[in-house]
C-alpha cells in the first residue's frame, strides 16, 4: 500500500512539473528574456496567457505565487527576469543598464512573442505587474491598448519618477552611479524617468483594471492607487488592510482570491 502511495505521488510530482518549463524568448541582437511557462492540464487547443511582471530588484518567482490561480482558470502563465531588472536576473543581471522605459520595451516584446503562438488566444492577453513591474506594466497597457484585455496592478510604482527627481531635483545632481536597497543604478535610470508622467500616459488604456494595494505600504503610498482608481475609465481597487510593500502569505492569498475573481468575471 505504502508503494501504491508513493507511486501515486511522484506520478502527480511529475504531472505538475510537467506543466513548467523554461523559455527564453529572443530580445535584441543575441539577447533573451529567461522566464517559466505554466500551463494548465486541460486539453483545450488555445489559453489566455497572463504575463507577470516583477518588481525593482526581483525575479519571475514573484510570478510563481499566481501559477494555480491563473492555471485553474485555464491560464497560461509567462513569469520572467527583466533584462538589467535585478541583481539575479537570468537574462542580465547588468543593473546599471536598467530603465523603466527599456523594461516596456522588454513586455511588449514578450506580447509580441505570444501574439505570433498557435495555442494562446490573442484576444485574451492579460497583464499582470507587481511595483515597478506595476508601473512598466501599466506603460505597456497605454501603448497596446486593446491588445491587452486585462491589467492586473499588485501595489504599483507610480511614484517612482516622484521619488527619484525629488532625490535629484536638477539634472546636474544625478551621479554616475546610484544605489538604493543595495543595487547599483545608472545614470540612464534617473534621466529616463526625469520627465516621465504616469498618470498623463496610463489612462490610455481603456480595458477593465484591477488594483491590489496594501494600506500602510511605505513604499509607494496607497494614494498613488487611489489616483490611477480615478484615472481609469475601468478600474477597482482592493485595499489589502494593514500590508505593507510586499505581502505575506496571508495577503497573498487575499491578493490570488481577487485576481482570481477579477478575471473569473
């Protein structure tokens, strides 16, 4: 019996590995994008496909937390590492050549990739992005408009262009080199958002949006959502009670049950 049991696990173990692989996507001359593909076990011909951003700093594992949820609703999932986007990224970890702007080009480039795919369904391309990758996320959506059915924003950075020109209010105060959270940035960061407008480009996209924010986030301020809530012509905010830059498992799990509801709908 105990056998059967263990035959029966690494049976189900494999299944679900199965349903992940690794893709890289080519950007650029020579260049790729790392990320895991996770499908669902259906044998449907074509899915949605959801395309997870990270945040400052971060990698496609922020993605993994989603992979059921978006799988269960019969989705496929692209969580990736930014180009220059972090310290670990498997598709370059060169930080000081990050830029929010390079980052869009980055996604869109991603879009592109999956819009040419026999099995995903073009008229179901969701994007979903957490902080800074909420900010490329939402840039992205007000270019390709109705490309994008569906924009999912987990405690965007809109304030980063704010912050940054606050931290360096004339040209001539930005430095070669940065550094922030231990990550070196350079000097093309600073200039590529020194006169970037969020909240002038974002409202392009028309499609239906859904916001998750934590109240007492000290990194970007929930006011920020509270904006883009107003900037939208279809946009619902779920403020997540007492989370901060970052959620718990807890949180997370409140943050699955609304992207789940949001794209059951």
């Amino acid at each position: 019996m105990r056998k059967i049991v263990v035959i029966i696990f690494l049976f189900v173990s494999f299944i679900s590995l199965a349903q992940k692989k690794e893709l890289r996507i080519p950007y650029e001359e020579g260049k790729t994008i790392y990320g895991i593909l996770s499908t669902p076990a259906d044998d449907m011909t074509k899915h949605g496909i959801v395309i997870i951003s990270h945040g400052f700093n971060g990698t496609h594992h922020f993605g993994r937390d989603y992979f059921k949820t978006l799988n269960d609703l019969g989705y496929n999932v692209y969580a990736f590492d930014f180009p220059c986007g972090s310290v670990r990224s498997q598709s370059d970890n060169n930080t000081m050549n990050m830029s929010v702007s390079d980052e869009k080009e980055a996604l869109k480039t991603i879009v592109k990739y999956f819009k040419k795919q026999k099995n995903v369904d073009k008229k179901n391309i969701v994007l979903i992005g957490e902080s800074q990758g909420g900010l490329v996320s939402a840039l992205a959506a007000s270019e390709l408009k109705k490309q994008i059915s569906r924009l999912i924003l987990i405690y965007p950075a809109l304030c980063i262009p704010d912050n940054w020109n606050e931290r360096y209010p004339h040209v001539e105060d930005i430095p070669e080199v940065s550094e922030i959270w231990g990550v070196k940035l350079g000097k093309k960061f600073m200039m590529d958002i020194r006169h970037m407008k969020p909240f002038d480009t974002i409202g392009k996209y028309a499609g239906p949006v859904l916001i998750i924010h934590g109240s007492d986030d000290k990194v970007v301020p929930v006011d920020y959502a509270k904006r883009a809530l107003k900037t939208y012509r279809n946009a619902t905010l779920k403020v997540i009670d007492k989370a901060g830059h970052g959620f718990n498992p807890a949180e997370r799990k409140l943050s699955n049950k609304y992207v789940g509801e949001f794209l059951a709908k």
